[in-house]
C-alpha cells in the first residue's frame, strides 16, 4: 500500500486529536502553574503525553503505509505497532509517572498557592474541546463497525488499527481525567485540605496506567502475530469451502500484517477428480472472492494436501483454535 494511500480517516482523526491536545497542554500547564494545583499539573503532563503520542502515531500510520520490497515482501504494515507501543510506553512513563509521583509529593507536602478560578476555566475548556476530539474517533469507529458488520464494543476491542483505539482511549482518559481533577480542586478549594488534589493527581495517573497498559498489550499481540478475528475466520473458511474443487479446509492460518493488511494460508484437501487447471482456477477464484469481499486481504496462499486414505479420518484442525483466555 503506497504511502500516499495511508487511511485517511484515521489520519485526520489522530491529527484533530493532537492539535487539540496540544492546546490544551499549554492551557493547563499555565493554569497549573497560576494555580498550584497538582492535579491541574497532572492533566498537563496528561496532555503532554497525548500530544506526543499523536505524534508517535501519525508515524505509526506513514511508517507502515510503506509499500512491499525485496527486503520486506509483506510490506512494513507491522511497523505501525512498533511506534504505537512507544507511544503507549510514553504514555506509561511520561504520563502516569508524573501524575503519581506529583500527587504523592502534594499530599505530603500538603501546600498549595495561587487562583482556582482560572483552573476551572480550564477545565471547562478542555472538556468541550476534548470531546470534539473523541466525537469524531466515535464517529469513525461506528462507521467502520457498520462496514464490518459488528458492534462498536467489539471493533473497538478486535481492530488491528490500533491508531484510531488509542485515540478513543486516550480521549475517554482525557475526559473522565478532567472530572478527576475538577472534582479534587474543588474539594481541596472547599476544605481548604490539599489532600484531595493529590488524590485525583493519583486517580489521573492510574488511569493512564490503564490506557498504557491496554494498548502496550495490543500492539504486542499484534506485533507476535495476531490472527483475523474468530467470525472473520470462519466467513473466510466458507468462502473456501465453496469451491467446486474443494473438497474439505485440513487448516485455515490467518495473520493481521498491518492496519489494513491481511495474509490468508490453508492447506486445501482438492476433489480426487480434479487436475491441475482445476487446482490453478480455484486458487485464482479464492483469491479474487476473498479479495472481494474483504479489500484488506493482501495475500492468499492455498497449498494442495492430498486426500491419503490413512488420512481421511484424521482429525484435523479446520481454524486456528483460539488462545487461552
């Protein structure tokens, strides 16, 4: 897939987030500052690392959009996961580190200096432009859940674009972080007791811990090698199994090689009656219907197993089973 065909909604969505995100960076770190609130610091570290993170997968996105060659002949689609777990362990490191270890040392240091109002400007600020932000991800996870005839839950949890999941995560932190912080400031405002401002700080760096370590997860599971989905397996597996030639799938293997790339691989038990035109047809037919119908399908391989009779009984694997949960 040439670069200048790297999915554009998915694009747009992670540059909106980032410019938004870097915005809003500024706002709360001056308004931390003018404030002291530690909470109000956290979100600013939160958004510093969002911000990078955008950057890290708008690279993911360019990186892995680069077209096959001799050294690489499936092409760099799994690139895309490397820099997206950076931007996941940035987000670790950068972001929920700060948030904890500023929250520890409030409550223990338990001062606080400057003008709360400005905090909660801020605050509201960054919740409206934070939502027009997780507006469009949601926007574009229903449309490609409806492409995909599924839900928006469960393309969210099983989408191999792991670009436009941690845009809705990091968004959704964003969100309930903003709560977080605004409830903490007011109470410390209201109590006079900086406790509670270090609590949300804590609050706010668990809840990156979360999004980091859900993402780091995903990526490395496709990094490994993560097969289509289950459904996905066996509409592919009925698409094989009704070829005239075919006479049964011994074993369907499948592998996300990217964001919007697929390898497909069977070993196919042939009718005893058919030739090797009819062999060289049906591999053509499978791949010009499974390409058909899922467009991200970039490779099929089908390798003739031949039907022994002290095979035929054997039992053998028709789709990849599935992990141990």
């Amino acid at each position: 897939m040439p670069e200048a065909d790297v999915k554009t909604e998915s694009v747009g969505t992670v540059v909106v987030a980032g410019a938004a995100n870097l915005a809003i960076a500024v706002a709360k770190l001056v308004a931390g500052l003018i404030s002291g609130s530690a909470a109000m610091l956290s979100e600013a570290a939160h958004s510093v690392a969002d911000t990078t993170t955008e950057a890290l997968l708008y690279l993911a996105l360019r990186r892995g959009a680069r077209p096959a060659d001799v050294r690489h002949p499936f092409g760099y689609g799994k690139e895309s996961y490397v820099w997206a777990f950076l931007a996941a362990l940035f987000t670790f490191v950068a972001g929920a580190g700060f948030a904890i270890t500023h929250g520890v040392t409030t409550i223990l240091v338990h001062e606080h200096s400057g003008n709360y109002l400005v905090a909660y400007v801020v605050l509201a600020v960054s919740f409206a432009v934070e939502s027009v932000s997780l507006a469009r991800a949601t926007r574009q996870i229903r449309a490609e859940s409806r492409r995909w005839n599924t839900t928006p839950r469960r393309f969210l949890r099983l989408t191999a674009d792991t670009t436009v999941k941690a845009v809705f995560l990091e968004d959704s932190a964003a969100l309930i972080g903003l709560l977080l912080a605004a409830v903490g400031l007011g109470l410390s405002h209201l109590t006079g007791d900086e406790l509670y401002d270090g609590l949300a700080s804590i609050a706010i760096g668990l809840l990156l811990l979360v999004v980091a370590i859900t993402l780091a997860k995903a990526n490395i599971s496709l990094l490994v090698g993560r097969s289509v989905p289950e459904r996905l397996r066996h509409e592919i597996a009925a698409e094989l199994d009704g070829l005239p030639a075919v006479e049964r799938i011994d074993t369907l293997l499948t592998m996300q090689l990217g964001p919007e790339d697929m390898l497909v691989a069977a070993k196919v038990d042939f009718r005893d009656d058919a030739t090797g035109a009819d062999i060289e047809a049906a591999a053509d037919e499978a791949e010009r219907r499974l390409t058909a119908r899922y467009p991200e399908i970039g490779y099929v391989f089908l390798d003739p197993t031949p039907s022994r009779p002290e095979t035929r009984n054997r039992r053998t694997r028709h789709i990849q089973d599935e992990p141990p949960r």
